[in-house]
C-alpha cells in the first residue's frame, strides 16, 4: 500500500484565519480525495483532487471554503478558509490503490489526519 | 444519496470473546472495505471484498460481501485488548466511498 503523510499533523487556530495541509504520497496515483471527520462522527467526503484541473466538490462544500491544488501525481494540498469553531474536525487525505488505476474495485487508503481545532 | 447502516452502535466485551458487526444498504455495492480508526490516527483498512459472496479473512479477522451486494459483515475471533478502536464499514458504487457510522470497540480485559 501507498505510505501517505499529511502536514501539519494538527494546529490550534484563530477564527477567520486560514490553514493550508499538505498531503504527500510516496508512489503515483491516480485518485486522491480529501475528507473531514467531525468529533465523534464518521468520515465525509469533501472533495475529490484532480491532477491539473479543479477539484470536484461534493454536496455541501465548495471551493472558496476549500480551495484545493493537485500540482502532480503524488502531493495536494486542502486549504480550510477563514475558520470558524465550526470547522474542528480531522481532515483526512486518502488515495485510491493498489496502484492507483481510478478503477472501481480499487482500494483506498489514508493518511494519518490533521486535526484541527479553531478557537 | 447512498447511505450505509452500520450496527451494533458501540460494543463492550470480554477478552476471547467472538465479535460480529455488519452493514447494510439499500443501494448496491461494487466493492465494501473494512477499516479501524485507533484514537488521533486515520483509518487502516483491514480487509478489501470485491466480489459478492466473497468471504476473505486477514488473521482473526473474517469479512463476508453479501451475495445481494447490499450488505457485508466482519467477525473478530478471540477479541484481545488491541481490537479496542472504532470501525467503519465502505462501499463503493463508483469512484467514491460511502462510510457507515461506525462501530465502537471497548474490550474489557
């Protein structure tokens, strides 16, 4: 399986501040997606990261929220923009594998989260 | 949209005992996953199922792809304290994830 690594791996911010969190993969892949976990919850998908075009964004989160960049195959980044309380969660990076094909019957795995709490 | 029940809720057990938690889905899936969440970590998967009836096991882990494709259950044999964590069931109909709610582990040794 891909190792993944995600920075930071948690910060304490100011509302109306921005943080931006980096994710870095050690193989090519095809498909990188980011989610949020609130406190006690399961995972919810934002956003899937789309090499060299615009993320594709699910219900409920948009791209001035959550701007996000995919320069190559293996690194993105997901900026949360000017926070609120609201927005404490764990954000989560996860790549489709084994090897990173986009298809159906591939795997998908994460990395170890950013939590972030926003004061 | 897609939405996965996933049961029991949280579950509180002995040491050595058998283990049993399931999801289901009015909708189909193409492939479930089965991952655990350990405190201040990401989700691990733990066992892949892509074909419906498969029954794939990893250690004393067993995870069954229900023959409708709608459902899939995991079974922890001879629980020890280590198995304490959240799991989370997945399906996939396309390109994306659906996860269940999850299920709390706490072995009591």
């Amino acid at each position: 399986s891909a190792v993944i690594s995600q920075k930071p791996s948690r910060d304490i911010c100011q509302r109306g501040t921005s943080l931006t969190i980096q994710c870095q993969v050690d193989s090519q892949v095809t498909m990188m997606f980011w989610y949020r976990q609130q406190p006690g919850q399961s995972l919810t998908l934002i956003a899937t990261a789309n090499q060299g075009s615009e993320a594709t964004y699910e219900s409920g989160f948009v791209i001035d929220k959550f701007p996000i960049s995919r320069p190559n195959l293996t690194f993105s980044t997901l900026t949360v923009s000017n926070m609120s309380p609201e927005d404490s969660s764990i954000y989560l990076c996860s790549v489709g594998g084994p090897l990173g094909r986009g298809q159906a019957t591939d795997t998908q795995y994460f990395g170890p989260g950013t939590r972030l709490t926003v004061l | 949209g897609q939405q996965l029940n996933q049961s029991p809720q949280s579950m509180f057990i002995q040491e050595g005992e058998d283990v049993s938690m399931n999801c289901t889905s009015s909708s189909i899936f193409n492939t479930w996953l089965w991952y655990k969440q350990d405190p201040g970590e990401g989700p691990v998967l733990l066992i892949a199922l892509y074909k419906a009836g498969e029954l794939t096991s990893n250690g004393r882990l067993t995870a069954q792809f229900g023959i409708t494709r709608k459902d899939s259950f995991l079974n922890i044999s001879a629980s020890i304290p280590s198995d304490v964590g959240i799991y989370f069931c997945a399906g996939r109909g396309g390109n994306k994830l659906v996860f269940g709610a999850g299920t709390i582990l706490r072995v009591k040794s």
